[in-house]
C-alpha cells in the first residue's frame, strides 16, 4: 500500500519517467516478441503485436523476485534518492531511445543497470554499488571453470567427428559446458550476488538462447523428418501463436519488473512504502498495474524497424524454427525470472534465433548483422552510466 501523502510531486515526476521508460522498454524490447512470427507470416503486424502486448501486462502480475533483485540488490540503499533514480533512468532512456531510431535491437535492462550504476558512482563511488565479495565470486568461477573443462572435451569431440573447426569446438564447448552447469547448480541452491547475476547473465543469456534453440530445432527436425514439409509448416504457423504468447508473457515478467523494483526502491527510500515482516521488498499493487500497462502500450506502438532486423536480418526462419526460437527463450526466461535473475531479453531471443540459423549451417546466420548487435551491448552499459553520471551532476547542481 502507498502512503500518497508522503510522494512529493518530484518524487510523483521520477515515478512517471520510470514508467516512460518501461514505454520505451516496450517500444523496442518487446518488439522481440513478434519478430519471429512476423517473419514467418504465422500472424501479420498489427494482430502479433495485440497478442504480444496482452500477454506483457499479465506477465507483469506473474511476481516479484525480479523486481526485489534490481530494486534491492544493485546499489547500496543508501544512495537511493528521487535525484539518483531519475538520473539513472535519464541515461537509460537516452541510450534506448537512440537505439530505437537506429534500428538496434539493445536491451534495455542493460541500459538500466548502466544508468543505476552510473548515477550511484556519481553520488557515492564504489560504495554506492552492492560489490560482490569473493566469497560470492568464488563458487561462481569454480561452478563455471569446471563445466568449461567438461564442455571443451565434448566441443573437440564433436568438431573432431564432424570434420569442423577446432577452435570453435573448443570455444563452443567451454561456453556450453560453463552455462550448462552454472544453470543446474542454481538449480540446485547456489545462490550469485544479485549484481554479479546481472552482469553474468548479460554473457550467459544469449547463449543460453543459441543452445536452448539449437537443441529444440534438433528434436523438432528428428521427430518431424518424415513428415511433408507442407504439413509441418501449417502446424508449427499455429503452434507459433502460443509460442509468441509464451515469450511475451515471460518478457512481461522479467521486464516489466525492472521497471517496478525502481519505482518501489524509490518508494521506500522515501517512506511511502513500508516493507513489513517478512516482506522486505514488498512491490504495491499500483506499481505492477502501471508497468504492466506501460510496457503492454509500447509493444502495441510497436517497433517496426526493429522487427524487420531481428526477424528477417539475422537469418531466414520458417513456422517450425520460428516456434523453436521463441519457446526456448521463453523457457530461459522463464526459469531465472524464477530466481530473481533479470535476464536480457533481448540477448536471449538473438542467441535463440541465431540457434535456429546455425542449424541449418553456419553461413545460414548473417554474422555481420549478429556483430552489430554485439557491439551495441558491449557499449550499452558504459554509455548508460555515462549519461546518468552527468545527468546526476546536473541534478545536484540545480536541486
């Protein structure tokens, strides 16, 4: 429940440019949701991005560990000020709305970590930022190292057996091998610091993609082999309407409560949320509607350029690739969402649709369009930050 008489009209302004922001976050992140079903012509523009904003504002009441994870466990609650939020979410929104007029399909969740930080860093230095320590790198690097070890033996036996390239056995082995067993010892009770799982997690989701993809097109190629391609397509034209539902409805989860753990920090740090016993991180029933509803309405503008790169640039997809991309990274989604880890979305339908591509063959990818990409996240953050520390200093000298 939010005390309303305790939010200021500065604090009521940060809260409108937080949802803002989750807008944009629709605009061009949950424009993922569609590109694949559009570009296989299983549903056309305007009914895929109905279907794909519907399904963001339920996933945003699908809960809360998400929002507790970059609410409470980026920087230190301390710094948390209506100047340092609406300067972290100033260089997020810049940086995302760049993007959107170049056609990049970045992540926003990216943009945020990067504005979060930067502002913290201009306020306090590193002690605004929740640092791991190495007792919580430690088990992460040894759960990392030893499936890396696993995966390169399997990666040089296979490209070995299949005549391919050494070096992308080896790479490929240790990506997979370290993912796969970082994956299943969270599984099991390994806890990771909340900001070391973001920053990881932005190496790790697209990955996770690629090979959750590769291997869900492998079953679907074997188990529908002697099947008429013709019948195969028809199925997989409806199969991929709940494959699209499913993906934006895990975008809904995850992203929409990036966008609610700001907006609730924000809340406490000011007194008009009080976490209770055994809620410490408890997210209002407005704060969720809100988001659910901001991100639902910038899917439904919708971001057509974006659409066109993600769906038809990276790699050519049929009915049944297009059902295999969206499902497994929904299933990636789903799974860490369930952990409090905020994963990228958009890292993780890339990798998942260049699964897909790299299945039929290598060439099969448009790797240039791919290292485009790449090179916008390897930016993103920094930039982020960037803009938020100078938006933060402006803020301070004004106020």
């Amino acid at each position: 429940m939010i005390d309303w008489t305790l939010v200021t009209p500065f604090v009521l302004v940060t809260v409108l440019v937080a949802l803002v922001f989750d807008f944009y976050n629709g605009l061009h992140d949950a424009a993922n949701s569609i590109a694949t079903v559009v570009a296989t012509k299983a549903l056309p523009v305007w009914a895929a991005l109905i279907l794909a904003s519907s399904f963001n504002f339920i996933g945003a009441f699908a809960g809360t560990a998400v929002a507790a994870a970059v609410g409470s466990g980026i920087i230190a609650k301390e710094v948390i000020t209506p100047e340092v939020i609406l300067a972290a979410l100033a260089g997020a929104i810049f940086w995302s709305i760049l993007t959107v007029i170049l056609g990049i399909p970045i992540s926003s969740s990216q943009s945020l970590i990067g504005g979060l930080l930067g502002a913290a860093l201009a306020k306090a230095g590193l002690a605004g930022i929740q640092l791991p320590h190495w007792s919580d790198v430690e088990p992460v690097l040894r759960s990392i190292a030893f499936g890396a070890l696993a995966g390169v033996a399997g990666g040089l036996a296979v490209a070995r057996a299949s005549r391919s390239n050494t070096w992308a056995g080896f790479w490929l082995g240790a990506a997979a091998g370290s993912s796969v067993l970082l994956i299943w010892d969270i599984f099991h009770g390994l806890k990771i610091q909340k900001l070391l799982a973001v920053l990881l997690f932005i190496a790790y989701s697209p990955f996770i993609g690629f090979c959750l993809a590769f291997l869900l097109t492998t079953i679907i190629a074997w188990s529908f082999r002697r099947i008429a391609p013709g019948k195969v397509k028809h199925l997989f034209r409806f199969l991929q309407i709940g494959s699209s539902s499913f993906y934006s409805f895990g975008h809904g989860t995850n992203d929409a409560q990036k966008t609610m753990g700001v907006i609730t920090a924000l809340l406490i740090a000011t007194g008009a949320v009080v976490p209770a016993a055994g809620k410490p991180f408890p997210v209002p029933f407005e704060v969720i509607f809100a988001s659910g509803l901001a991100i639902g309405l910038g899917t439904l503008i919708g971001g057509h350029k974006i659409v066109r790169t993600m769906g038809t640039k990276l790699t050519h997809l049929d009915t049944s690739q297009g059902f295999a991309a969206e499902t497994s990274s929904a299933i990636g989604l789903h799974y860490l969402a369930q952990f409090g880890v905020p994963v990228s979305t958009t890292h993780s339908i890339t990798g998942s649709i260049m699964g897909v591509g790299a299945f039929q063959r290598a060439s099969a990818v448009s790797w240039g369009t791919a290292r485009r990409i790449v090179s916008a996240w390897i930016i993103t953050i920094p930039m982020a930050a960037l803009v938020a520390a100078v938006c933060y200093g402006l803020l301070a000298w004004l106020l």
